[in-house]
C-alpha cells in the first residue's frame, strides 16, 4: 500500500543549466533524513500528458516515504528550452545525465535511482548502462522494441489521415521518406524529425546482456498482467539482479474514459519492491 502524506515535503520548481540550454523540472524534497533520491523519465510526446497526474502522484509518494524526486522536461518538451523536432533520444539520454548530476550535487547523494515509463524507461535502461552512480532502476512498462514503437506512431499518422481526409495520401514509407528529406511527420500534434525516428527505431533492450550493477524492477502495466510477453521475459533475465512482475491497470498512457489520478496496484508493487531494497541495505 502507499504510505500516507505523513511526512512533510518541499516542492521546487526550477531550471536546470545543461550546454543544451535550460531544462524546466520540479523537486520533491521530504523534510528530515532523506533516502536515495530518483530521478523520473517520462513518456514519448503525448503519452508524457496523458500520464502527468500519475508521475506527480507517485513523486510525492515517494518524497513522502522519505526520497527526493526530480521531475523535469526534456529539451523541446513543456517548458524546457528547444523545441520537440529538435529532441532526439541522444538528447534525452543527456538530459537524463543532467539530471542525474543535478539532483547529487542538490542531495550530495552518491548515488541515485531512475524512474522511467514507456519510452521514459527505455531511456532510463540506456543510461543506467553507462553510470557507475545509478543504484536501483524501475522500468514500467519499457518500450523494448524501438522499431516498432515507432511504426505504431507512424499509424497513428495514417488513422490522423483516414479520419480528415478520408483517406491515406502518404504511407509509412512516404512518411519515413519525408523525415529523410529533412521534413517533419506529425504524430498526434508532435512534430518527429528524424534523429528521433531513427535513434529510437535501432533500440533492442533484450538484445544483449545488460550491464547496470544494480537492482531492475521491471513492471508489465496491462488490464491482464499475469503474461507478460516473451520479450519482457527475456530483458529481466538479462540482468543481473532483476524482478519482473505484473500491474493490473488500466493503459493510462493513452486517452481512456478513466481519470487516472494514481496507479494504485503499480505504486503498490513499486513501493514493496523498493521496501525489500532498503532493507537489504
């Protein structure tokens, strides 16, 4: 269960300075001794809107049980400088960095733990690859096949089309083309340039033998939970030290009737997960 909003919390909205410009983000911070800080790492274009409320909720859940917790925008998304074709998964990865630095210098903490959902916990499994300070990594719901994550964002485009104009007058492959001229292709309202088609379509997370040290919770968020596919399987047994485990929920990273103000079953599972780490420390 979430613990209750006992504990007295600060919220800080700031920027932070990276050589890319600056990046708008909020800081959960408890009151007191804190625990290992997390850095979150949040979904692709509009799936980051329709799962806001829910990163808010569980950063204040987490700053309640005593872990300071940075949000923030990536370059050229909400107010954070640049604009959204000019992001790419490499400058995701390095706004990640950011923020990792960040929020040590901030807690003076050695180490931190990533957050990610979706594209956001992909990119979270990317930097954890290469930093010796991330300690626990929380992967809901990664998008592990970046090829086709990216094919269904084309579609998206084509159902766009169907519905104002009847019919489809440039395929996926016309799409892909128009990115290679140095165009645009729009997905629902979110300009896609092509360094982040194409960086995000050659991501393979269960291709190979991870290298992060550390502890991996990975969650299958789904109304059907108890079969998590082949393929996340195969990721949680290419760590060293992982849990796989499933969250019965509704996809609140779409549009859906449901107001999601809170994931209970997957803040429950995250919560214990992240109980059994503490104490084996």
């Amino acid at each position: 269960m979430a613990p209750e909003l006992a504990v007295q919390t600060l919220e800080t909205p700031l920027f932070m300075e990276t050589p890319r410009g600056s990046l708008f983000a909020i800081l959960h911070e408890p009151s007191g001794d804190a625990r290992a800080p997390f850095v979150f790492c949040h979904p692709f274009a509009e799936e980051k809107l329709w799962t806001h409320r829910v990163f808010v909720t569980f950063a204040r859940t987490l700053a309640a049980a005593g872990h300071p917790v940075l949000r923030f925008d990536y370059m050229g998304n909400g107010d954070s400088d640049g604009t959204f074709t000019e992001s790419s998964l490499e400058s995701a990865l390095a706004d990640v960095r950011s923020g990792i630095d960040y929020v040590r210098a901030r807690s003076g903490a050695s180490h931190v733990n990533l957050l990610g959902l979706r594209l956001g916990a992909t990119i979270a499994s990317l930097v954890a690859e290469s930093a010796t300070d991330v300690t626990d990594l929380v992967l809901w719901a990664p998008i592990v096949d970046g090829a086709r994550y990216m094919q269904e964002l084309l579609r998206v485009n084509l159902s766009t089309q169907m519905a104002v104009h009847k019919e489809i007058r440039h395929d996926r492959e016309a799409l892909v083309q128009q990115m290679q001229d140095g165009r645009t292709v729009n997905v629902d309202g979110y300009e896609m340039a092509l360094p982040m088609y194409s960086q995000v379509s050659a991501v393979k997370l269960a291709g190979s033998q991870r290298r992060h040290a550390g502890r991996c919770l990975i969650v299958n968020v789904d109304r059907q939970p108890e079969r998590p596919s082949p393929e996340l399987q195969r990721l949680a047994s290419q760590y060293g030290d992982a849990t796989l485990v499933g969250a019965k929920e509704e996809p609140f990273w779409k549009e859906i009737p449901q107001f999601y103000q809170q994931a209970p079953n997957l803040f429950a599972i995250t919560l214990d997960w992240l109980q059994g780490a503490n104490q084996a420390r």
